[in-house]
C-alpha cells in the first residue's frame, strides 16, 4: 500500500503514484518491534534505511493497512556507517517513531514500513505483532500499577509471571520478559487474573510464552 500523504509539516515525494517503482536494493530495517512480539504500552517503530545510490527521504508507518506516521529519515547510525562505507547517506539513515500501542484493540495486528527515495522509489518491511494492555489506553495515575498484591509469582532464566497484581482497580496476570533486541525487561502478556498452570494459554503466543511446562525449569514461589 503506497500513498502519497502530507504530514508533520513533510511532504512525501511529489511523483504520482504510478512513477513509484519496489526497488529491493534500498536496504531499510525494522528493528523494533520485532516480528512476534508483545507490545503493551507506549514504544517506538524504529530502524533504518540506506540506498546504494539515491537519498531516502521518509518512511511511511501502517498498521493493519491504516497510516499511522510519516517520519523523516536523518538519524545519526555510525554503526550503519561502518557496515556499508560506499553508501554515501549511511551515517544518516536513522529513523523512528513513539506510537502508543495500547489504543490498538488486544490481539494480533500486522505492521507495514515503508521506505521512500528522493526519486519516489520505495522499499518495505512486513512483520506481525500481537499487543494487549489494561483496561485503559493511557492512565496518569502513579499508583494504579501494585505489585504488592502479588499472590504468586513464576521464575525463569529470562522471563516471570505476576499472579494478583492490582492495576486499574482489578487483578492481573502479568508477564515480564527479557529483551535482547532492547536490553531491558518488557511486559509480554497482561491478562485477567487466573491461577497459572501447564494447561494456560496466552492471547499473544509469543515464543516466550508458552504457559507453563514441567520441564521449563521454571520456579513457583507464593507471596505471604
């Protein structure tokens, strides 16, 4: 799906859409979110995009086949810099967008980037995502997230579930993963509150999130 749209003040390349042409050489990459990820609160689509010759101007952000962001390409990336030192616009071929996944409805959705070169060629990513969330799109109350409710949690390597915790004035399943794409613990499954067993199934199915299974090495401890 290629379009010509006008937003945040930039106007997407002035080529009609019939001198638009795939060009598979402009190297564009989606690093987060990842394909079969989990994204439950307020994140950035990120990456970028060089081509052997011509300049990429803008990326074009879809989900689910609806425009949801046109973002400028220019982003310092040395280290794209250094992995293709004959691409003249390398060093600058960053870009990103924050969305605010939690005002998708809970289930899975399909992200589309697309990236535009001054001469109206085009390249683009597909992946597919799942996201869930509380009850709310966007809470500004500090103290609606209590993990002191917690009535049983589940440890592995890389990975716990929260059993009880109170958010949003109802009890939670929540599970934090580790993320090597981004260095840090996200949450990967919110869902109502329910004791947690191997028959558990999870809305999102991510490959960290499976349920429970006797040979996961996993530890289950009750909070008194």
């Amino acid at each position: 799906m290629i379009k010509n749209f006008i937003a945040c003040g930039l106007a997407v390349t002035a080529l009609g859409a019939a001198a638009q042409e795939l060009d598979t050489d402009i190297k564009l990459q989606l690093e987060t979110p990842y394909s079969r990820s989990t994204q439950s609160g307020i994140s950035s689509v990120r990456g970028w995009s060089s081509p052997p010759t011509e300049t990429v101007e803008t990326v074009e952000i879809y989900i689910d086949g609806v425009f949801m962001s046109q973002v400028p390409v220019g982003g310092q990336r040395l280290d794209v810099s250094n992995a293709y030192p004959n691409n003249s616009d390398a060093k600058y071929s960053g870009w990103g967008q924050t969305i605010n996944f939690k005002e998708l409805n809970p289930g899975n959705h399909v992200l589309e980037v697309v990236a535009f070169t001054s001469d109206g060629d085009y390249n683009t990513r597909e992946i597919e995502f799942c996201s869930n969330r509380f009850d709310l799109t966007f809470n500004g109350d500090p103290d609606a997230f209590n993990l002191a409710g917690t009535e049983r949690m589940h440890l592995w390597n890389n990975r716990m579930i929260f059993e009880g915790v109170e958010a949003e004035g109802k009890k939670w399943n929540v599970e934090f993963t580790w993320s090597v794409a981004l260095q840090e613990l996200q949450i990967s499954q919110i869902t109502p509150y329910a004791v947690v067993d191997e028959t558990t199934s999870y809305p999102c199915g991510t490959p960290q999130s499976f349920g429970i299974s006797t040979d996961d090495d996993s530890v289950e401890f009750f909070v008194d």
